[in-house]
C-alpha cells in the first residue's frame, strides 16, 4: 500500500532539527522574559518578539509536522496502521486535554493551555508512533534470536 501524503525519510532529520534548535530558542526566551504569554497580553509587544513568537510557533509547528509525516524506510501496511492509531490516539489524547482546560481553566491559564494544544496532537502522536515502531522492532528481533 502506497502512503500518498508522505515525505521522504530524510525531512524527518530537517524536522528534528529545526524542532531542536526551537527548543533551544524557547528556553533562552523563557529565561529572558520570565512571564512569557501573560505579560505579553497585557502590554503592548515590541514588533521584534511578536515575529520572533511567529517564528518560533512556526518552526515548532513545521518541525514537528515534518517529523511525524515523514516516510519510514520501509513503509508497509503494518507501519501505516501503527501511524493511524497513533493518530486517532493523539487526537483522544488532545481533546481530553482541551475538555479538562474547559472545565479547570479560565482567563490567561485557559489561554496558555490552548496555545500549547496545538503542537499537543503532533508531540503525542510522534511519542506513540515512535514507541510503537521500538516494539515492534523488539519483538521482531526477539522472534530471530
């Protein structure tokens, strides 16, 4: 079975990456501006860290993107099956983490956590997908011994 909306193999290490370096450029601006999403709404942003929050959402967005949609080398039915219910899994999980903001969050918090609900869906499936493939491989080669 042909997997029609795939990249190739190799955009997952260009995603790792870019989702490397993003990290690392969240962190320096989380320690240099401690209060972060709340403060910004309150006052007005310098133009400089509003595109420098585009870009950081962006690159986080398409890093992640590019790694959870990337080929595997061998691509077969069981592979697409362990990334579809990693999907339907993700989405499960993110709802369920969107229901419980609903009913405990309000204001600024609420904010906050709908704001990380985005890259929440990618993070979980790349987690689960990935695991599943360990397994998998564990199991393969456990059988051969």
């Amino acid at each position: 079975m042909k997997s029609r909306f795939l990249f190739p193999t190799k955009f997952r290490s260009i995603g790792y990456m870019l989702f490397g370096i993003d990290i690392l450029y969240a962190i320096i601006m989380k320690i240099v501006h401690p209060h972060g999403f709340a403060k910004e709404l309150q006052e007005v942003q310098p133009l400089g860290m509003a595109i420098g929050n585009d870009i950081n959402i962006l690159t986080i967005v398409v890093g992640l993107f590019l790694i959870a949609f990337s080929k595997e080398k061998d691509e077969d039915e069981l592979i697409t099956q362990l990334r579809l219910d990693s999907l339907h899994w993700a989405i499960y999980f993110n709802f369920g983490i969107f229901i419980v903001s609903v009913l405990f969050l309000h204001g600024l918090q609420f904010l906050e956590v709908v704001a990380y609900n985005v890259i929440t869906p990618f993070i979980f499936f790349i987690t689960r997908f990935r695991w599943r493939i360990w397994r998998l491989n564990r199991s393969l080669n456990s059988e051969t011994v």
